[in-house]
C-alpha cells in the first residue's frame, strides 16, 4: 500500500501540531513500513497505546483527539488486509472521523481522511466515495488558495488535489464500465448508458440522447446550511429526515439527505442512469413540484412523485444561451399562458429538444405532442433529481 501509506504518513504529520512523541513515531514507523516488516507489530502496539488516551483530557483536549484519531486511522488501513475487515463500519468511522475533524478546525486532516476513505471503500461503495473524493477536492483547493494569498505554496497540496482527481476520474470510469456491463447488448452501444427505443411517431434529434431509463438511486447533499441546535432544515413544507440534523451542531456542512419528509408522505431520490448519483443542493436554490400524470411515464417519473429542480435566476432561465446547456436533459418548464388581460404560470415536466432552429418540450409518452417554447415566455430550470414516494 504504497500510495496509501504516504497519505497516512502525510495525515499523521498534519494531525501532530505539538510534536506529541507518539504521533511522531507512527509517521517514522508509517515512513519505513513494508509487507511482512515486523515494525507491523509494533505499529499495532503503538495504535491501542494511543488509542487508551483518555478522550476527555481537559488539559490538552485537542492533542489527546489528533492522537486517537490518528492510531484510528493507521489500524482501519492495517485491518484492511485482515478477514475481520468490515467496509460498512469502518464507512461509518470514517463519517464520524470527518465531521469530529470539521468541529476542531483540522481542515487538512479532514482533506486526506476523506481521500484515504475514498480510496479505500471505492469498491464497497462508489457513491459514497465519489461524493469523498469531491469533498477532499474542494477543501484542498480551498487550503491553496489560502496558501497562495499569504505567498506560502505547498506543493504537497497539488499532490493531494491531483490524487483527489484522479481518484475521482477512476470513479466516474468504473461506473460507467459496470453499467455497460450490467445492460444486455451494451457493447454494441456507441454510449456508455443504455437505450430505449423511441416511439414510431418521435424521430432522433441530432445532440439529443435517446429515451433513457430506468431510474436509478441518489443521494442528496444538503450544501452549506447551518444547523442550529435542535431544529431539522426546512425549505417550504419540504422536511429532510437524516440522524446528522438531530445532532446538536453549530458548524456550516454539507449534510446527507437519505429520505425525504412531504405532507406526511417518504420519499427517496433517484435520477437517471446518464446523471451523476450525487446531487447537492442549496435550499435556496429549490423548486419542488408534485407530478400529475403520465406524460413522462416512459422515464420513470409517474403520478404524485416529487421534482427537485434548481431554481435559477428569470433572466438566466429565459436565456437561450442557457438553455443550449439543458438540450437532452430534464427540465421544469414555467410557461406563462395569457388569457386576455390575465397572466397564469404553467408547470410542465419534459425534456428539452432543438429541431429546426426551434426549442420544444418532448414528452416521454407517444399519447402526448410536443410543445414549442417560446425564450420571451418560458423558463428553464435543470431537473435534479425524481423523489419518489416510498411504499407503506
């Protein structure tokens, strides 16, 4: 485990701001470490040493935390060559390791906890480290800019991003491969999702994919809202139920939504198989719209789920510019229908089709036609995700 070793030896650096000895001496043990060294041996001796640290140690509380973390660390990546190994637990440790590092400020250690959680549970869980992987990605950047605004580069940080980047693409690549793989008759397919095949009556645009399908499950991340004690994150009559917002936080997160709360109904997100499995999301930047009828059925979307769809600015949302952006995609289009002196806004659910120098809204059901748009009436907003209710 070269690279990971590297990583952890650069975790358990960042982790040692007071020079505590025993954190020193793993990052030397770490740095010399190879398969069947016996320094494996001491290496373990040393983590349950500093794992016994008492956690509540009022008189250097931080260091007896980087401490414990950091034995934690090296024995999840030490445990990963034993049948003892359990993804879903170590998951959740790596879940609590990240926030407890966000609560004390360790921006950095946070960054390469994350990395090294992404490249390990890759396999178990793709999504999960995909959305890892961006998450240390974006700290890192951050961490640079902040270093390059004090004229103080850190190479070691370019190293990490171009890791995080990597890692990201090699991510994208293997879902991409196993959904291919998964899909009768993929290999024939010029793209890398599967297709259906369209109605007799609705002829292929050129730019524009075919019919895509099923659906497939998301996870939303609620971005950048502050939680206060005691209180859930609401957008409307829209509750999101996850256990993090019952905990009592005062720090700025990105929060995982599992399950949605509407009307007293669940739901759960799901988008289609050519979009990304991760959605984040700011509250104020939502539309949530109830679906009625089955224009849309060959998609997936039916009667009485939910649309999530990011709310963009008027002018932006008339823009043809923009809507270039959106053509094959999903969208919620807002159409204002005048009636005389009268002004009403309709909600429609399609996908956005050029033909011909003209814009339409093309259902995904051949007993519906086609609807022209018109940039002076109409607005755009990208569709992000389909919430479905969950059956009782």
């Amino acid at each position: 485990m070269p690279t990971d070793r590297h990583l952890l030896s650069r975790l358990i650096r960042a982790l040692n701001e007071d020079d505590h000895p025993g954190l020193r001496r793993l990052s030397d043990l770490l740095d010399v470490l190879d398969e069947g060294s016996p320094d494996r041996a001491e290496l373990r001796r040393l983590c349950r040493l500093l794992l016994s640290l008492p956690a509540d140690d009022t008189i250097r509380p931080g260091e007896s935390f980087r401490c414990r973390l950091g034995a934690q660390m090296v024995q999840m990546a030490l445990d990963r060559e034993e049948p003892w190994f359990s993804p879903p637990a170590v998951q959740r440790q790596l879940a609590d390791a990240c926030r407890a590092l966000r609560l004390h400020g360790l921006a950095l250690p946070e960054a390469l906890t994350a990395l090294l959680g992404a490249r390990w549970l890759r396999s178990h869980d793709p999504a999960w480290a995909l959305e890892m992987a961006r998450r240390a990605e974006r700290i890192l950047y951050d961490l640079i800019r902040v270093a390059t605004l004090q004229g103080r580069p850190h190479p070691e940080l370019q190293d990490a991003i171009g890791q995080a980047q990597q890692l990201i693409h090699e991510i994208l690549e293997d879902s991409l491969r196993v959904s291919s793989e998964e899909t009768p008759g993929a290999q024939k397919a010029p793209e890398p999702a599967p297709e259906l095949t369209p109605p007799a009556s609705l002829s292929r645009e050129e730019g524009t994919p075919a019919l895509i399908g099923p659906l497939r499950p998301a996870r939303l991340f609620l971005v950048s809202f502050t939680l206060l004690p005691d209180t859930h994150p609401r957008a409307g009559d829209l509750q999101f139920l996850d256990p993090q917002t019952t905990e009592r936080r005062l720090d700025e997160a990105d929060v995982l939504i599992e399950t949605l709360e509407v009307g007293g109904r669940i739901y759960q997100p799901y988008v289609e198989k050519d979009m990304d499995p991760i959605v984040r999301i700011r509250p104020d930047q939502m539309l949530v719209l109830r679906v009625e009828g089955d224009s849309m059925r060959d998609a997936g979307i039916e009667s009485g789920d939910l649309i999530l769809a990011q709310r963009v600015p008027g002018m932006e949302a008339r823009n043809p510019s923009f809507w270039v952006s959106l053509v094959g995609r999903l969208v919620l289009a807002v159409l204002m229908e005048r009636y005389q002196a009268e002004t009403h806004q309709a909600f429609l659910i399609k996908r956005l089709i050029r033909r011909n120098h003209q814009w339409w809204l093309r259902p995904e059901n051949p007993d519906f036609e086609e609807i022209p748009l018109d940039p002076d009436l109409h607005e755009l907003h990208p569709v992000l995700a389909i919430l479905k209710p969950v059956l009782s």
